[in-house]
C-alpha cells in the first residue's frame, strides 16, 4: 500500500508506517497530481487545508488525526480550548471533508488530566501519544475501511490560529504553564 503522509517528519506513527508501509511524506500543500500512486491518505499536524478535488478522489481513504475530542475544539490550539472552555479533552481521527475538522469520526478517546498538576505541555505531547497509539493499535482496520464513520453530534467549537491572542497573558510560563492558571481565568488583561 502507497501512503501519502501529510504533516510531522519525524514521529511513532510515521516511523511505525515507514517500517509496513510505503509511504511518501510532505508538509507542502499538495495537488491531485501529486496523489498519483497513492492508495491512502493520512493528515496529522498538517498545516494546509486539502482541496475538495483530492477529497472526492480519495472518499473514505483521507483521515486526519486530530487532538481533540470531536465536535470540541476544531481548528488551532485544540489543547488549550479543550481547558479554557472547560470540554471534553481527548483525541479523534476522521475522515476528511470539506470542512475543517467536521468529517464524521472513525474513532476517538477521551483523555482525562490533572489539571493542578498537568501543563498545557505535557498534556500536548500526552494527546500526541495516544493519538498516535490509537492509530497503531487500530492500524489495519482504518486502512482498510473496516471502521464505520459516525456522524459528529453537536455544534462543538472552532478556534482560529488568532483567537488565542486574547488569552496569551495566561500563558505565563509559555506551554509550560500549569492547567489551573488558565481555567476559570477571565480573557481581558489586568
């Protein structure tokens, strides 16, 4: 099987999909002519939003792995939304649509924390982890469309790369900053 890899260089998955797989990985934006010979198509940490063209080639052989607890926290930050606006922390990997992070779920985990111990670092690379696991340990059955999707139920949430602009003074250890110096804090500066 031909995987095309959309995102990280250097990680569990893509070295766990190098070692069964061949695979072909880029952080570029991508065409439909740069999909030729490629059976399936894996997102995780990809920047750039795949055009609807590439989708409908691909149907249900283009997931994203996403760290979040779909509907919640669609979009930037999924991490830091899923504590600020106190949902569901966990991870997901669904098809793509044309939406962005709307596709319908293949499978999910919810992920709990301690958020007066925990910084939003660690759980980031702890979400990172255990998406990565839950990709593994379900590996041949996503490759060969042996999950049933289900629909995503609920308006969830969308974040965009900005709206974190706001919230940055929490911040005050960077991404090393303790889960409970950003929940139940107001957004306006002091």
């Amino acid at each position: 099987m031909n995987i095309l890899f959309l995102g990280y260089e250097d990680c569990k998955l893509i070295n766990f999909l190098y070692r069964n797989y061949n695979v072909l990985q880029t952080q570029n934006k991508i065409c439909l002519e740069d999909c030729n010979n490629i059976d399936f198509i894996i997102s995780f940490g990809y920047k750039h939003i795949i055009k609807e063209d590439i989708i409908s080639s691909f149907g249900q052989k283009i997931i994203n792995l996403h760290i979040s607890y779909l509907p919640y926290n669609r979009g930037y930050h999924p991490n830091f939304w899923s504590f600020k606006d106190n949902t569901p922390k966990g991870v997901t990997i669904h098809l793509i649509d044309k939406g962005v992070d709307t596709g319908d779920i293949l499978l999910q985990k919810e992920i709990k924390f301690d958020k007066n111990e925990d910084t939003l670092s660690l759980t980031y690379n702890r979400l990172i982890e255990e998406i990565q696991n839950l990709f593994i340990d379900n590996c041949d059955l996503l490759l060969n469309d042996k999950i049933l999707p289900i629909s995503q139920n609920g308006k969830g949430s969308f974040h965009y790369q900005k709206d974190l602009a706001q919230y940055e003074h929490l911040l005050t250890e960077g991404w090393d900053t303790k889960i409970c110096n950003i929940v139940n804090k107001k957004g306006e500066q002091t």
